[in-house]
C-alpha cells in the first residue's frame, strides 16, 4: 500500500463535500430531537394524539412519500447520467426531482389549507403543535432542496450533483421517518 493511500480516511470517502455532511447530521439530529419530543409527550396523551392524528389525511401523505421517493431516484441517476456524457439527460433528471419537490410542497400546502378550513391550527392541540413544526420545518428544506437542484442542475459539474443529491436524499430520509411516525403510528 502506497504512503497516500494509506493515508486517506472515511472523511475522504464521503462523495460531495464535508460541509454538507455535517449540514446533513445536524439537520437529521434537529428532526430526530422532533421526532423524540413528540414521543414523548404522544405518551402523556394517547387518546388525544390519536384522536388528532385521525383528522390527517393519510392518502395525501402516502402520495407525497411516493412523490418524494421518486424524486429522490431520479437525483441519484443525474450523477451516473452525467458520468457517462448523458449531460441534457442528468439535467432533465435533476429538474424532474425538483418539480416532484414542487409537486410535494403542493400536495402539503393543500393539507394545511384544508386544516385551516377546519380551524385547526398549531394551537388545537399538541399534536398539531409537533405537526406543524415537524412537517412545516421538513417543507421549508424541501424548497431549500428544489433550489439547490435547480442550481445543480443549471452547474451540473459531478461534485455538485454529488452535494446536491446528498442534501436531496437528507430530505426524503427525515420524511421516510415523518411519515409513519405523525401519519401512521397509533
């Protein structure tokens, strides 16, 4: 083994950039310290919580957990597209990604819309407070993760679908644990 090769770590591994992995962790530790809290005080309230969590609209959720699965693979095929000189092709995927991002946010804005409707607000109930946080917080990375697929999309360099697709994937991860956690879980 080469000197240079033995002296590369798991830091250098990573694909994308170390700054982003450590905007990933943090941001995963923030929605997992959510996801704690919420536990922890549906266990003071059960029958509240899931009375509360009755009034979602569980269709709507599992749409937009297809919608951003599917746009998380078409984020993972931009870089490979890219690599094999396929550049219009990994554009294309990465704008895709961005529009089922947009799709997503559409799809949330109309469940908010219809709880408002029906007066239900932050204030309702405990439950609504953690489901307003936890899925406003998740709604405002994903237009952060529309963004920054557009702007990857438009500097399509391989590092930059590389950190692109790396945030993109942070944020369909916390709404893989989102969804069954507020929509599912009794």
């Amino acid at each position: 083994m080469s000197e240079a090769a033995s002296e590369l770590s798991v830091l250098d591994e990573l694909p994308g950039d170390l700054m982003m992995w450590v905007l990933i962790i943090s941001e995963l530790l923030v929605f997992g310290a959510g996801l704690t809290a919420f536990l922890a005080v549906r266990v003071t309230d059960p029958v509240g919580f899931a009375e509360a969590q009755n009034l979602l609209n569980r269709t709507a959720a599992g749409i937009n957990t297809i919608v951003l699965v599917t746009s998380g693979f078409l984020a993972a095929l931009a870089l490979p597209l890219r690599e094999a000189g396929q550049n219009a092709r990994a554009r294309l995927a990465l704008i895709a990604a961005s529009l089922l991002g947009v799709l997503f946010l559409v799809i949330k804005g109309a469940e908010f819309a219809d709880k408002a409707a029906h007066g239900i607000n932050w204030e309702s109930h405990a439950f609504f407070t953690f489901y307003y946080l936890l899925t406003g917080f998740h709604a405002a990375h994903v237009v952060f993760g529309v963004l920054i697929l557009w702007l990857v999309a438009w500097r399509d360099a391989p590092r930059n679908i590389e950190v692109g697709a790396a945030f993109w994937h942070m944020v369909d991860l916390v709404w893989v644990l989102l969804f069954p956690v507020i929509y599912l879980l009794q």
